[in-house]
C-alpha cells in the first residue's frame, strides 16, 4: 500500500521562514510517501505585483530556502512533497508546484491556468503537463485553478498518472465537489491540498475555504480536512486501482474514447 495525504496550513505574506517553520512542525511526526501541501506555500497569494512577490520568491533548482527546506523534510518524513511556490527563473515570476525528494527538485509543474489577479503577478504556466513516478507510482501535478478545465485532470491521466496531486488556494465554493467528478472520469485519485484563512490587499480580501482531501478513482471522498485550521492527513490507497478504466465489462473509459469526433 501506498501512503499519501495532505499537509492543510495557513501561509503567512512576506514571511517564507515562518511557513517553513510552521511545515516542519506539522511534519515533524509524519511518515509517508506523498504528502501535497498548497499552492504558493512558500509566499502566501496576495500581492499588489510581482515585484512587490519578486523578494519572497526563489529559482526551482532547489538552491532557494523553501525547496531546501522541503528536502529536509522529505529526509525526515519519508515522503515526495509537492508543494506550490512562487518560481523566479531569471526575473520572470511563475505560480508552479514542485515536486521534492530526499535527493531535491525531480519535477516543476508551472500553473497553466492562471485565475484572476494572478495575471498581474505571474506569467502563463509552459511547463505543460507531466507524470513522474514517486516509488513506481505515477503521479502528475495540476495547481487550483486548473480544476475547472477538464483538459487538464484528463492529459494528466492520459499520460497514466494514478494520483494528480492538486496544491491549491481555493475561494470558489465548488472545487471540492467538482473534484469527485475529475477523479470519477478519470478513474484517478486525487490530492486536493488547499489553504484555509484569508487575505487582505488594499479593498480586496480573500476567504480560503480549506476542506482539503483524498478522492478514488471511484468517487469515492477518502479523507477530508475541516474548512479551518492546520491539518495533517494521511491514509494507505492502493493506486493500482486507478489502472483499471472500465465503467462495464464492456465499456473502457480511454478505450471507448473517440477523439476523432471530438472538437476543440
């Protein structure tokens, strides 16, 4: 059995230290072998711009103090992290999630969909999609907003990925549900990691709505954190299920497709 789960926490503005400290104390007794933390965990998500974000971000070669913390953590629990950060790669800003091991940086994701200010701070994510494989186990990266097109949980499994580990900061109140439904065509599990607390910037204030959790490639919701609050869970899958496409004995979910009918 595989152990996976998620690490709910409340990341502090301009203060990357106390999110690493704060991450190391949730940790501090977890063994696993993935753990999903949210999106932009290193630097919390309001900025007026990104050069304002520019101080609190760092290069995704894991040379930066948050990855490097990340690492320490990976050698301690056990687990690949996949966390969201803000990626500074020559001065260009990028909302991404990394993937973290004991060994360092194996993969970046940069978020292809970018939600509402955001495209004030971060340019559009070109990384594409990949899977990588975490103990033989395929997992692919998708970061928040990314959910509400398809597209993405749908390459992701395409590409065989079993667990689309999901680091986000939620404010619409549907992702949660909408997930039962990505996981369920899919036939993946999903990691949806999401911050709870809330923002100010200037007039606008953000409510997160936390409630992260695990889903199986059946639907099925396998844990699930409160709307509020620091929470740490993780639970054994057998992502092996998530091989199995058929809806009937006679119907295959990628082999039934037929994407010569298909328009864009």
């Amino acid at each position: 059995m595989f152990k996976s789960g998620f690490v709910q926490f409340q990341p502090y503005r301009y203060d990357v230290q106390r999110n690493i400290d704060t991450l190391k104390t949730l940790t501090r007794a977890v063994k696993a072998d993935l753990l999903v933390l949210p999106e932009l965990a290193n630097s919390g998500y309001m900025y007026r711009t990104s050069d304002t974000l520019a101080p609190y971000s760092e290069s995704a070669d894991g040379s930066g103090p948050f990855l490097s913390a990340l690492q320490e953590i990976s050698c301690e629990t056990g687990a690949v992290l996949v966390a969201g950060f803000a990626e500074n790669a020559e001065g260009v800003l990028y909302n991404s999630a990394a993937a973290v091991g004991t060994g360092g940086v194996l993969q970046v994701y940069r978020k292809t969909h970018l939600f509402f200010d955001e495209k004030n701070l971060f340019e559009p994510g070109n990384s594409g999609f990949n899977v990588f494989e975490v103990q033989g186990v395929k997992v692919g990266m998708m970061i928040c907003f990314d959910w509400i097109f398809p597209e993405s949980a749908r390459t992701l499994a395409l590409m065989g990925a079993e667990i689309i580990a999901h680091p986000s900061n939620l404010v619409l109140p549907y992702c949660q549900t909408a997930m039962v439904t990505r996981s369920l065509e899919n036939r993946v599990f999903s990691i949806t990691t999401n911050r709870w607390g809330g923002e100010t910037l200037d007039d606008s204030s953000l409510t997160f709505t936390g409630a992260s959790q695990v889903m199986s490639p059946h639907g099925t919701r396998l844990a699930q954190a409160p709307e509020t609050g620091d929470s740490v869970q993780v639970i054994e899958i057998d992502p092996a299920l998530a091989n199995d496409k058929h809806i009937t004995a006679r119907n295959d979910l990628f082999a039934d497709r037929r994407p010569e009918w298909y328009t864009q």
